[in-house]
C-alpha cells in the first residue's frame, strides 16, 4: 500500500471521533478503500466490508432495512466472523448506490456498539438525493489522487531528499543543484504519469515504462466515460 497522507486524517478519525462515522469521498480508484480497509485490519479486531456495488443481493438487503437495529443484523449476518462490540469496524463501500444509507449513520453512532465508515465516489450529486443528511453524526473526508509528494514516497525519493528540499523552500535559499535536477525529473514524470495509484503501480511495475502506463491510462478513461 502506497503511503498517503488521507491515512493520518482517518487514523485521527479513528482515534479521535467516537460519536461519528467516517464518510470517505472521491473520484474512482483513488484509494478510498485500500485505506479505510488498512485502518480496519490494523486498528481492529474484527473489520466487516460489504461493497454495494459488487454484491447485490447485500445491497438490496442492507437498502430494505427499516432500521438501524435490523441493519446491524443483517450486517452481521454477512460477517463471516462475529462482531464484538467495541473492537469492530463495519465498512460500506460504493455507498452511492444505495445513499439512504447514510440517512441511518445517527442512530448506527448512538448505538455505539461498532465504529462505521462509508466510502463513495460521485457522492457530491447523490448526498442531494438521500432524504436526511446526519448532521452532526459524520465526519467527512474528501480524497485526491496522490500529489507529488505521494507520488516522491512512492518511487524511493528519501525523506531526508524531500526534507531538505522542504529547509530550502522555508528558508528560500537555493536548493542544491544535484537535488534541483532530480527533482526536476521526478516532476516531469509525474506529470506525465499522474496521480492515480493504478497508474503509479503500473509505472513502478512496469519499471518506468510509460506505455504501459499509457494502456492503463487509456483503460481509466473508458472506465470512467462509462
């Protein structure tokens, strides 16, 4: 898993903010996911995952549950571990397709038995559509796709590179010549690869083959014209 700065705000969240649920929202295949599933297989002893767009059938029984309560025990009921009280955190992923979910994250807070987090992308038109919003009861978290210093962490660029980079900007002295250049390059391809943790992988895999990226990019695209 690429190292993102998202992950420091959700563990915060985690840590910090008992008496909300966490709703996690951006573009496609930015990360979303991969993180709240990290945070729910580290910090817990039992994480839950149900994707609403991949597994119908729990959709449609998540999306037919006439309360907070009976939705918990349907979400135990696709839990292939018993939940414990206090020790799990249930995650709703692509919760665009069935937003009045989110309508129920008040009364799945004031029950306090589970932590719960929400992920979803396109979410800025459908939160339109659901018939009350919690307020009060959500801590909302919008993702980018990875910036360039994401990007640095993710191709072995060394903290102490990017920290004396970071002096030089502060202090506004000039940054070492062998450094400048480096960086240049570093910049010029992230331009060229972007941001998206798909497109990265494929460049570190494909050993900087940017054609390879290229396809993958190409696939993005359609998927997202789709």
């Amino acid at each position: 898993m690429f190292k993102r700065k998202a992950f420091s705000d959700i563990l915060h969240w985690s840590a910090t903010s008992p008496h909300t649920a966490l709703l996690v929202r951006g573009a496609r295949q930015i990360g979303k996911s991969t993180l709240i599933r990290h945070l729910g297989e580290t910090e817990y002893d039992v994480f839950v995952e149900v994707n609403l767009y991949r597994d119908s059938a729990a959709k449609d029984a998540l999306a037919s549950s006439r309360d907070a309560q009976e939705l918990i025990s349907r979400i135990s009921l696709l839990s292939p571990t018993p939940l414990v009280p206090g020790k799990t955190l249930i995650f709703i992923d692509e919760v665009q397709e069935s937003p009045d979910l989110i309508t129920m994250a008040k009364f799945l807070v004031e029950d306090g038995r589970f932590r719960y987090a929400f992920s979803g992308s396109m979410l800025g038109t459908e939160l339109k559509k659901i018939r009350s919003y919690p307020v009060g009861f959500v801590t909302e978290l919008v993702m980018q796709p990875m910036d360039f210093e994401e990007f640095a962490w993710a191709v072995g660029v060394s903290d102490e590179s990017l920290g004396t980079v970071r002096r030089a900007c502060s202090a506004l002295s000039p940054i070492p010549d062998y450094l400048h250049e480096a960086f240049l390059s570093y910049l010029r391809t992230y331009v060229v690869v972007g941001g998206m943790p798909g497109a990265v992988q494929t460049f570190l895999d494909a050993r900087g083959d940017l054609a390879a990226v290229r396809d993958f990019q190409f696939q993005l695209v359609a998927s997202y014209q789709h």
